[in-house]
C-alpha cells in the first residue's frame, strides 16, 4: 500500500513539475513574441534575439524559440543601415536558429517560409551580384512551403513579393502577384478567426500584405 502511495505521489508530482515547465515556457514566449512584433530598430531587434535564443537552450525540444530567432535575425538584416557586411553576419545568424528548428521540426511550411525569407534578405542586400544565384533559390524556397501548407499565408504573400519582382524585371504586369496577395489576405483572416488564444503561432505577415495590396495591387 506504501508502495503504492509513493508512486502515485511521484506521479503526480512529476505532472505538476511538467505542467509548471510548460506553463513557464508559454507565459515566456507569449511575452517575446509580443515585444518582437512592437520592436523597430535593431538594437531592439537583437534583444529579442538573445531572448528567444536563451529560451530556446532550455527548451531544446521545441522549434518554435529558435524559429522566432531566426525571424528577429532575418528583420535585422533588412533594417540594418550598415554594409553588406554587416547585413550578412545576421543573416547568417538568422540560418543558424532556422536549421536548428528545421532540426527539430522538418518539412514544415513555416520554417520553409522563413528560409526563404532569410533568401530574399540576403538577395536585397546585394542584388545586382546575387539576383541570378538567390532568385531562383528563394521562389523555389517558398514553392515548398506552399506546397507542404497551401494554407500559410506567410509563403504565399513572400512568393507574392518575389512573382512582383520578376514581373518588374522582365516588363510584364503584376496580375500574377495580385492574385496571391488577395489569397494570403483572405488565409491571413481565416487565420485570425482560427486562432487561439495564447497560440505560439506564427501570426506575422499581414501587415505587409496590406502595403502590398495598397502600393501595388490598387
């Protein structure tokens, strides 16, 4: 009976242990991923960074830490007002936190997407010496993520950007990526309709699909 006590009572406090972790990490990234979606400048940036990548060393099973890492990184590359240097160091960064969740979490269309997201900073940042080699990387890039989730209004609305630059590049009009920024708009509202409260989800994207819709798709 004693035996039997014990075990029940170790039981029950391992539960309370892992529902306290658990609770921790989500009261943690909640409160990251709220101050990375109000962050501007870089140095801002950054703090979020080294936020979501202390989060990430103790929480080595979840993706999602290194994911968010990956995306303040990414921002920092675009904002940056240095050279190509420095544009390049927090690219290179932002790759280092998206294969670790890759790692973790493979063929997922999120991180996909932000692969190719991390692609097309690093063509913005010197396109005239890499648009041959990245353009092409990056909207096969974001094909893949489309085609593992044709619901991820993120790949849809970065393959929208990269359709609009081609058509630019070779004259032709931007019927072709209208088209997708009016799809991810709608999956981006289903999205938020969808959501639950609390969800550690990617959620960003909407904001630039709207100056998409306003600057070029009138």
């Amino acid at each position: 009976m004693k035996k039997h006590t014990l075990i029940i009572a170790l039981m029950l406090f391992v539960a309370t242990f892992a529902n306290a972790t658990n609770e921790a990490y989500e009261k943690a990234m909640q409160k990251e991923i709220k101050t990375l979606g109000q962050a501007g400048p870089v140095a801002d940036l950054q703090k979020s960074a080294n936020a979501f990548a202390r989060i990430a060393e103790m929480n080595t099973g979840e993706w999602l830490p290194d994911y968010y890492a990956a995306l303040a990184y990414a921002n920092m590359g675009f904002r940056a007002e240095g050279g190509l240097e420095e544009k390049d160091g927090y690219y290179a960064q932002a790759k280092k936190h998206i294969e670790k969740a890759n790692a973790i979490s493979p063929n997922n269309s999120e991180i996909v997407a932000l692969q190719g997201f991390i692609t097309m900073g690093e063509l913005a940042a010197d396109p005239n010496s890499r648009g041959q080699s990245l353009s092409g990387l990056a909207m096969q890039t974001f094909g893949k993520a489309i085609e593992l989730n044709r619901q991820n209004p993120r790949a849809i609305i970065m393959m929208a950007q990269m359709e609009y630059g081609m058509a630019q590049f070779f004259g032709q009009g931007p019927e072709k990526a209208c088209g997708l920024v009016d799809a991810s708009l709608e999956l981006f509202d289903k999205e938020a309709a969808e959501a639950k409260e609390g969800s550690l989800n990617p959620k960003w994207g909407k904001e630039l699909a709207n100056q998409m819709k306003e600057n070029t798709c009138k």
